[in-house]
C-alpha cells in the first residue's frame, strides 16, 4: 500500500477504550492465529478474507478485515458495525485493498 495505513489512520480516529478493545482483539488473533469465534471469523463469500470482531463500550461492535499474506496479519479495512452483516462497501473497500496488496 506503499506508505498508506487506512486502518491505523482509523484507529488513530477512536477513542482510547475503543483503541486498547480492538488493539486487545488484534494482538489475540496475531499472537493466537489460527482462531475462531467469537474473536474472529472468515467473512462468508470472500476465499482467506477474516475479520476480528470486537465489542466495543455502549454496545458499539467493530471489524477489522484482514488477510494473512507470508505468515503475516494484514489489516485492510476497519469500521464501526450498524447492522446484522458486514454492509457489502465495508467489504468492497477491503477487497480494493487486498488487491494492492497482492492478495
């Protein structure tokens, strides 16, 4: 993505609570990985396309999108969850990245 960081960008964007929650579910998944539910699951539909789930304070719900690419965590798209599913931008944008990234 030469140089860009969406998601560090967005995280930088939250509150403190909402960053040490989310930091708290990535740092499980990189130092975990493989894991399942309820921290992370593969977004249906999208071949090696995770996501960390994460509950935020107030009730709030976040995801983090990523793939794994050489052994590594890739986080190609975050965002606050209004609804049941991912909304299929949410997962356009991340695909957009993927594709930067050679995945």
């Amino acid at each position: 993505m030469a140089g860009n960081e969406p998601v560090r960008e967005w995280l930088r964007s939250l509150s403190i609570d909402d960053k040490k929650a989310i930091g708290t579910d990535l740092m499980t998944v990189e130092m975990g990985w493989p894991i399942g539910m309820p921290t992370c699951r593969a977004i249906e539909g999208q071949r090696g396309m995770w996501e960390v789930r994460t509950n935020l304070p107030g009730g709030r719900i976040s995801r983090v999108l990523f793939v794994i690419s050489d052994s590594r965590m890739v986080l190609l798209h975050g965002f606050i969850k209004e609804t049941q599913k991912p909304p299929q931008g949410e997962i356009q944008t991340a695909l957009q990245r993927r594709k930067r990234v050679g995945e």
